[in-house]
C-alpha cells in the first residue's frame, strides 16, 4: 500500500501544517512531507496540483486528496483507529470535537495578533484586549478539558487527541509571546512543547531560512 504524504508550508509559520503532522509524528505513522514555500513564485504551480484553493496542508493518500487541517485530522482518526484520535466515550469525543472546532473557527484576535512563530520570542509583548479575551477563553477551555476529562494523562482529554493537534498552534503563540498563564495551562503547554514529535517540528523551524513578512508580528523579537 502507497504511503501517505502530507504537504504542508513553512514549518515556522504554518499553523495549518501544524496540526496533522503531528498527529502523523507523534504516532510515527510513516508518511512523505512535501513542503511547498508559501508566498512564493513558486506557491500557485507546486499548489496547482491539488483541489485545495492553494492552500496547505493536504493529504495524499493513493488517489484521495484531503484538504483543511480538521478534516485530514478527522480522516486519519478513522484511518488509524487504533491511535485514539478521538476519545472512546461518546460524549467525551463530543466536547473533544466542540472545543476543536472552536479552535478551527475562532479566536481570530488571538490568531491575527499573535501569529505562529517557532524561531521567535517576543519579550514584552501586551495583547490588545480581544486577542486577551481569547486567550482567556483558550485557557478556560483546557481547565474544563482537564478538569473534567484529562484523568491521569497530561493531555486536554488524558490522552494524546486530535484536540491536542488543533490547539498546539496555540501553545506555540502563547510560549513564544511569552503570555502569563494559569498553572493548569502553562503546565499542558510544556507537556505540549516537550513532546518529540513537537520538538521534531521546531526544529526543523529553526532551519527554514525564510522570512515571510505578512506573517511576522510587529514587535521587537529574539531568538527562541
């Protein structure tokens, strides 16, 4: 059987890419990573092949092609079931799907303000106040994950779930602006940021050379 291949954008910056690469990593489910520069003269031809409106990430599996970060999470939790994508008790597997979802179609300040940066952190940084208000939010939704459905495990539902991959952007924004956190957040954002998988990705941030400026925040930054 073909293996599977994920093509994703610039590691520093992609948050989109983020999210079902780590899924693949963490599970060292065996897959090939195609990168494609984003902003680039080369972007819309090395894009053209694929039904995603020139956008990453997308899923290649034989002739299947799979777009939108969620949807490819959401296919290979189906795909793998023995990974646990999904919590196994349906009403827990139901908040694990709302608070993703959420996270696909929200916290836009958050996001717009703060935007995804491996290389980077930015000393000083104060949040506006939408994009605080969603950080609260953020942080009021993994103590309601944790509180009530991370049992004995460090992540949001216990064990490692298609939430953790949609919220690991996050936790990246939230480190690297160098945001002040609740005990309960700032403890699942190490637990996040010091898995393999995760350190795999920064790393290989840390060798991209590429600097997209509609990308980069507006604030005197340093070395991660």
């Amino acid at each position: 059987m073909a293996q599977i291949t994920l093509v994703i954008g610039n590691q520093n910056y992609s948050s989109w890419s983020l999210r079902p690469w780590l899924f693949l990593a963490h599970h060292d489910i065996p897959f090939d990573c195609r990168k494609v520069q984003l902003f680039t003269d080369s972007m819309q031809r090395e894009l053209a092949p694929y039904f995603s409106d020139n956008k990453v990430p997308v899923l290649l599996d034989g002739d299947l092609q799979v777009w939108d970060s969620l949807a490819i999470l959401e296919y290979l939790a189906e795909k793998y079931p023995e990974k646990g994508g999904w919590p196994a008790d349906p009403a827990v597997r139901a908040v694990a799907r709302s608070v993703s979802a959420e996270m696909h179609s929200g916290l836009f300040a958050l996001r717009g303000e703060l935007p995804m940066n491996c290389r980077r952190r930015f000393p000083g940084f104060t949040p506006g106040p939408d994009a605080q208000r969603d950080i609260e939010r953020v942080q009021a939704v993994w103590a309601y994950c944790r509180d009530s459905h991370g049992g004995d495990g460090p992540w949001l539902f216990g064990d490692f779930s298609v939430a953790d991959c949609m919220y690991a952007p996050v936790v990246m924004r939230l480190l690297s602006y160098e945001i002040e956190l609740d005990p309960v957040s700032d403890a699942y954002c190490r637990t996040l940021f010091d898995n393999g998988a995760m350190q795999r990705w920064i790393r290989a941030a840390e060798d991209e050379v590429e600097v997209i400026l509609e990308d980069e925040a507006d604030w005197p930054s340093e070395p991660f």
